[in-house]
C-alpha cells in the first residue's frame, strides 16, 4: 500500500515538477513532445511501476464504479492531443477532462481552448459510446474497452469575455474511427483518484479524478 501511494505521489509530482519548468499552468496537460526525452523515460518508468500495483487488475469487474465521473488529463503521449498542443490561429489548449458514464456505455472528452490574446474562449468536445472487451478464452471483460467515437463539436463560449451560447456549439460533425481497427482502451491502473490507460495504438494517458469542470 505505502509503495504504491508514494510511487502514485512520485508521478503526479514528476508531471507537476515539468509543467513548472515549462512553465504551463499545471491544471493543462503535458504532452511527451514538449518536455526532454530523459523527463519523458522518467514518467514512463514510474507508471510501469504503479501499474505493477494496480489494485483492480480487473477493472471491468471489481472497479466499474471507480470509473464513473469526471476525470481531468494530466499527462498523454496520444497523438490527438499532442494535435490539440499544435492549434493554429493562436488559440492554447487549456484543461482536458473525460466524462464517463458507465450506465449508458458512453463518455465524452472536452478540450478547452483560449486564444493566446485571451480575447477567445471555447472548446472541442468528441462524445462515444463503448463496449466491454472480452479477450479469447475469457468468460467476462477484464481491463478493455473498444470505443465508437460519434460526433464532434465546436463552440465559442465567450468573445471578450461575453458569453456566446449562440456558437455552443457553432460548428457538429462525425467524428472519424479510426480505419481497419477498431480503438480501444486498457485500463492498466485505477483507484479512487487516479486512472492510467493505454491506447490500442500503444499511446499513455494519466488522469486525476475532479468533482468538476473547472470554469474555463
């Protein structure tokens, strides 16, 4: 118990310790690109170790529960959200979150976003659905999810500091799966405040548990 706290500890303090040197508000998610590849072995290294630790290795199973609510990104090696660290047009990516409501197999993630001049604020949001994955040879689901990504929204909040629901949001499309595979997630570590998945496509995603969505 005490091993795997402290190692929790090390990891949500390895991620904070770079964000200051970058000095990126520690409420926005790091990517692997923008730190050094010493910084980014050093957090891949601590989350193998307390994923050794996992205390629901079946989470599918024994931890559901745990998975509802509101989580927000502190750390991610995915493409798509490297993606949203490269925006055109000024705009930054701000807080991250992923809402997951197991009892309508479905979530959404929502990236909020500000123009470098403050003078704009809004978001991108993807909804899906998901189902349990159940490996060969097993009776029950263990730790993976396959995920259908549904649709894409594009809003603006606020112009100059004025709220705009006119333009909430102002743009929906579907969203793109990926082709010939199907995306999935494993969840290789959860407990009461922290989650760890791993992409099909091998990408690490690192969040905290929230009561809420900070006020963009």
């Amino acid at each position: 118990m005490n091993s795997r706290l402290l190692l929790k500890q090390e990891l949500l303090d390895s991620i904070s310790k770079v964000a200051q040197t970058l000095n990126i508000n520690p409420q926005y998610p790091i990517t692997d690109t923008l730190i050094s590849r010493d910084d980014s072995l050093k957090i891949e290294k601590i989350t193998l170790n307390l994923e050794a630790l996992n205390p629901f290795p079946k989470p599918l199973v024994y931890g559901v529960n745990l998975l509802d609510g509101i989580w927000q990104l502190n750390y991610s090696t995915a493409r798509e959200i490297r993606s949203l660290n490269k925006l055109p047009l000024g705009l930054k990516l701000r807080q991250v979150y992923q809402i997951i409501d197991t009892q309508k197999t479905s979530f959404f993630n929502v990236a909020f976003v500000e123009h470098s001049s403050g003078l704009v604020k809004g978001y991108v949001k993807v909804t899906a659905t998901f189902s349990p994955q159940i490996k060969n040879g097993d009776l029950l689901p263990q730790d993976t999810i396959n995920v259908n990504f549904d649709k894409r929204f594009l809003a603006i909040q606020k112009i100059v500091n004025i709220k705009t629901p006119i333009f909430e949001p102002v743009k929906v499309f579907n969203a793109r799966n990926p082709q010939g595979r199907i995306p999935s997630l494993k969840v290789t570590y959860i407990d009461e405040s922290m989650r760890i998945g791993r992409g099909g496509d091998g990408s690490l995603f690192i969040l905290s548990k929230v009561n809420k969505i900070a006020d963009s």
